[in-house]
C-alpha cells in the first residue's frame, strides 16, 4: 500500500512536529472526540462542483441552477445542518449573479483527483520508498481543472472565507501550487499556466449587481463545445490561433472582486511549479525516517486543537490521560459516489451525473 503524504500532512509537520504527531494517520492518527468540520463550507465546495461541472457548462442558468442548490441541500443533510441551508443558498445565488460577470474561464475537470510520486532525493529519476517497499506519493483534489480562450490551463482552487486573504498569502499557497505540480506529474505533458484562487465571503451583505449593469453572461466567452473548452483528453494540442492570441507582457497577478467573489489569477514560473516536488521529497525523506519530535511555540497554539497534552508534556506529566478523555481515532471514511468520478467524457452530449 502507499505511502500517502498529503498537503495537511506537509503543513502540520512544517508548522509544529509535535502537532503532526499527535494527527498524523502515520503516527497517533488522533483527533478531538466527536470533531466534524463546518458543514457550510464543504457544502458550499461541493455545490460549485455542480456549478462548474464541464458536462452541463453550456446548459441554461435555468436548468443548472436548481442542480446546484440539489447538491447543496443534499451536502448539508449529509451533515445534519440542513438549518444552514437557506443562507447557503443565499450565498449561491449571491455568487452566481457577480460570478457571471467575471468568469472567463471554461471547466476541463471539477474534483479531479491525482497522486504524484515523490521523487528520491538522492536519485530523482527514481520514486521514493519507506521501508517496507512502499512508494511513498503525494495525493491531493483539484477543485477545477480550466482552460481560457487561449488555450492555458489553469488550477482553480475555491476557498471560502470570513475575510480577503493578503495578496502575498494567496501568491505563496504552496499547497496550490503543488497541486499544479501533481497534476502535470499524473497527466504527462500537461502544462499548468498558473492558480486561479477563487474566494467566496461568507459574511457581510449579499448585495448584487445593479439592475441592468449585466447584460449578458459572460462565462459563455470560452463555451464547452468550442475547441477551447472540455471534452478534451489531457493534455491536449493547443491551436496556433490561440497561441498567437496570447499577449507576450502580462502582469504576474491579476485580481478583480464582484461582490461576494474575488478571482485571484497569479501565473506561476515553471522553477515554481517543478520545484515544488524536489521539497516535497525532502519533507518526505524527514518524515518517513526517524524525526525528532519537538514543539513550535508560535501564535498558532492559541488555536491548537493539542494544546492541552502539549502543555503536559511540557510540564513533565503524563499527556496519556487527556489524549484517552479527549481524542479519538478517526472512523474510516466511507467511500461515497462523488462528481467528477463519472467515466464519461466532459463535452456537449456527455451524460451528466445522477444530481
């Protein structure tokens, strides 16, 4: 079986060691008893899932839009928060009247899953292995796989916030780009342009566009049917005609927010995106060996879900008793059917899931 390092592994590990020993499934694999993430977040990813699902890009807002509350309803009621539906709903609807006024992007893939081999430090033409044999891999899920009118791909990543991130936040997400990384090492001759963060604001007032300021939708400008949309195999030839459209000068970062939505597109370097896997080897090779483990006194352990068998420690007693009265191993996760699973292929005509 794999060994599996994945992004919150990285940054549990790069964070505090201690932490990470105490949650890494590698290790005590424990968390705090009865511990469920917030349900409107996931809800609302699994929601956009819907909303960018290549199969009915080109579809009528009238038809998809009904689909997109279905899943958000059935994501909640999953979750026992079916009372957080109305203002998840809100927020969809909030989001869909500014997202069509900035999406210039068509889906190749929603909830793409891929998993990289970690290259061996010392020999990276070759996989990295944990001793019993096992390669060692980095998974990881992309929220959309686009493409623009121009032929480039994109990773888009859906983060939904109380607050705007700081630009140089979003433009140092390693997680992000590591993705990228994955992508192109689980589909080969894949070139990923750069990161798309899409941030959703959970707070505030819902307003949207003035009546009449959009005319038209514009996330039609790169349509599923076209050559520049879905219903590609990856990696696909990319037209000369798109290619000479591209504009040669373009600014690292572009951002631009409409109400509730603020798209972040930041162009990543190929050193950015293929860097990224010789550190992930080098993390791999401490983790997977025999690391020291020490704690990181910093801000984040006023949020630390560990702080109180981490304070035993430090104080020389015993953490035993309060990790057994306060944590647990968390159940095995029940695989669940899940859009972008589906065999069939993306473009016009494509059957669409089961919603």
């Amino acid at each position: 079986m794999d060994y599996r390092i994945t992004a919150d592994e990285r940054t549990r590990f790069k964070r505090c060691r201690r932490q990470w020993d105490f949650a890494s499934p590698h290790r005590r694999n424990l968390q705090p008893a009865g511990f469920a993430p917030p349900a409107l977040p996931t809800a609302l990813k699994d929601a956009l899932a819907v909303y960018y699902y290549p199969g009915t890009w080109d579809w009528q807002h009238e038809v998809t839009q009904p689909l997109v509350h279905k899943a958000l309803k059935r994501s909640l009621d999953d979750c026992g928060a079916a009372d957080q539906f109305e203002q998840g709903a809100a927020v969809l609807d909030c989001y869909d009247a500014w997202a069509s006024t900035v999406d210039d992007f068509a889906p190749v893939k929603v909830n793409c899953e891929v998993q990289a081999i970690v290259p061996d430090p010392a020999e990276p033409e070759r996989g990295l292995v944990v001793h019993d044999g096992s390669a060692v891999v980095y998974p990881c899920r992309i929220d959309v796989l686009a493409v623009d009118a121009t032929d480039e791909y994109w990773v888009v990543r859906h983060q939904i916030v109380e607050d705007w991130q700081e630009l140089h936040v979003l433009v140092r997400d390693e997680e992000t780009v590591a993705a990228c990384w994955a992508l192109e090492q689980d589909y080969l001759g894949l070139r990923i342009a750069g990161t798309i963060h899409n941030e959703v604001r959970v707070t505030g007032p819902l307003d949207r566009p003035p009546a009449g300021s959009v005319t038209t939708r514009v996330r039609k400008m790169v349509a599923q049917h076209e050559p520049s949309g879905g219903g590609r195999s990856l990696p696909q030839h990319q037209r000369v005609a798109a290619q000479t459209a591209r504009s040669g000068a373009v600014n690292r970062t572009e951002q631009r927010t409409a109400g509730i939505l603020r798209r972040t597109r930041i162009r990543r370097s190929r050193h950015e995106i293929t860097s990224v896997g010789a550190l992930i080897a080098a993390e791999a090779r401490e983790m997977t060996g025999w690391p020291t483990i020490y704690p990181t006194p910093a801000k984040h352990c006023l949020d630390c879900e560990f702080a109180a068998p981490c304070l035993a420690i430090t104080e020389g007693a015993d953490p035993e008793p309060v990790l057994a009265a306060n944590f647990e191993s968390p159940a095995p996760a029940t695989p669940k059917p899940r859009l972008g699973q589906s065999t069939w292929g993306f473009g016009r005509g494509a059957a669409p899931p089961r919603w």
